[in-house]
C-alpha cells in the first residue's frame, strides 16, 4: 500500500511574514491529515520553514538546484547547500523549468541524479502540452521524459523518487484533468516503469498536479494510480492545502 504524498509548490511566492501566518496555519491543522506532507519554497525561505518545520509532520523541501556539485556557477545552488538545509526533498524538470529556462530532458535528468547523489529525493515532473495532447502524443512524451532519467540513472533509481504527472494545460490554469485522464497518464507511466522492474513501480509514488484543489482532489486522490498531488495555487492558502491533504 502506497502512502499518498501532497507536496505543495510555493513557486516564486511568499515573505517571511507571509510564511509565518501560511505556516502556522497548516500546522494548526496537519494533526489531521493522514497523508505524507511537504513544502517545497523559494531558496531564501528554507531557513525559516527548517526552523518552523522541525520536529513537526511537514517535511519540506526546494523548487530547482544545480546539476553540478560547487564551482563557478554564480546564481546556481547545489543539492548539498539543500541537505544543509534539511530538506527532503527537490522539484526537478517543473514545466515551468522546462519551457521559461531551457531546461532540457538531459539536464533534468542530471539535476534528478544530483538529487539522489546528496541524499535528496527527486520529484521528477513529466507532462505534455495541449498542443501535444490535442496531436495525441500525450504518452510519447511523458515517456521521453521518464526514460531521459531511466537512461542515466537507471529504473532502480526511481524506489527513491517521486514522479508528479503534470499537464502542462493544466497548470495554474485553473483546468484540471478530469480523474479519467489523469489516471490514463498514471497507469500509462507505472505500466511502463513496471515493463522494466515491477516492484519499483508498484512502490513509486506518482502525483497528480494542475490546479488541483479542496473541491476536486479528492476524486482524484481517489484514483487507483494517483498517489498524491503536487499543489501550486492552492498550496499559499491554508485552509485550501489542509483539505487537500485531509482528501488524501
Ligand atoms: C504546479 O506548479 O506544480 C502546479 C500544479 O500549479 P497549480 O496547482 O497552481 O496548477
């Protein structure tokens, strides 16, 4: 039995006042949620959210880092500067990446095997355009993705990662993949990662994420192959992101 997985995104949101009011409010709450829960936040934030977060239920977490270890890369942060920093977690390949930093499947599967090298668990985003679902290559590039990483660092490196199913139509749009074709997509990628090593796949968490919300994740959590969601919008809200993880 997989244990479901709500992540919330925080993207290039928040102050630390702002944190401090999102942040007791969701602890307030967690108590009742039965799910694993983190926070994936703006760099500058992960010395408040350590501090706030420690020793409670919420693990958390960053957005992006560095495929290289240290060095001349002015801007850049490594995963061991994210280790220092407590974090469990690392959003790799967001669409967002993808389409606004040129982030290609090579470097995201050299950011994702970075993760992994420092003790960082991946959550690797794979999913595809409307124009790519409306030209039916919905599956051909969700599997481009996932074998980008497969062909580097291996099957066995996805028991230690997280896959978030994200179309990219879907994101911040406030459209959301109905429940049947979110699962088509999950079942599709566990199918696939199961050609190669059942066992990896039956334990691999697969989230959904795109405009999930209270009023729809629980239809979709309910799915047999959606393990959790990875929740941008609705994560900055309280209320919103608790019963989201309560529906978990
Ligand atoms: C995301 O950014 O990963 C996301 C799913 O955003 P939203 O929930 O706002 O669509």
């Amino acid at each position: 039995m997989r244990r479901k997985l709500v992540a919330g995104n925080w993207k290039m949101h928040g102050s630390l006042a702002e944190n401090e009011a999102l942040l007791a409010g969701v602890l307030a709450g967690i108590a009742s949620a039965k799910t694993d829960v983190a926070v994936c936040v703006p760099y500058p934030f992960l010395a408040q959210v350590q501090a706030k977060l420690s020793g409670s239920p919420i693990a958390w977490g960053a957005q992006n880092l560095s495929q290289h270890g240290k060095g001349a890369f002015t801007g850049e942060v490594s995963a061991a500067m994210l280790r220092d920093f407590g974090c469990k977690y690392v959003i790799v390949g967001h669409s967002e990446r993808r389409s606004l930093y040129g982030e290609t499947d090579e470097i995201v599967a050299a950011k994702f095997e970075a993760a992994q090298a420092a003790g960082l668990i991946p959550i690797l985003c794979v999913g595809e355009t409307l124009d790519e679902r409306e030209g039916g290559v919905t599956e051909k590039v969700v599997a481009r993705q996932l074998d980008a990483v497969i062909g580097r660092s291996g099957v066995g490196a996805l028991a230690d990662a997280v896959v978030a199913y994200e179309p990219v139509w879907a994101i911040g749009t406030g459209k959301t993949a109905t429940p049947q074709q979110a699962q088509e997509v999950h079942a599709f990628i566990r199918g696939k990662i199961a050609a190669l090593d059942p066992a990896v796949a039956q334990g691999l968490i697969i989230q959904y994420g795109g405009s999930m919300k209270a009023n729809n994740a629980a239809e979709l959590l309910a799915q047999p192959d959606i393990d959790g969601g990875l929740i941008g919008g609705a994560s900055l809200v309280a209320d919103e992101f608790l019963a989201i993880c309560r529906a978990a």
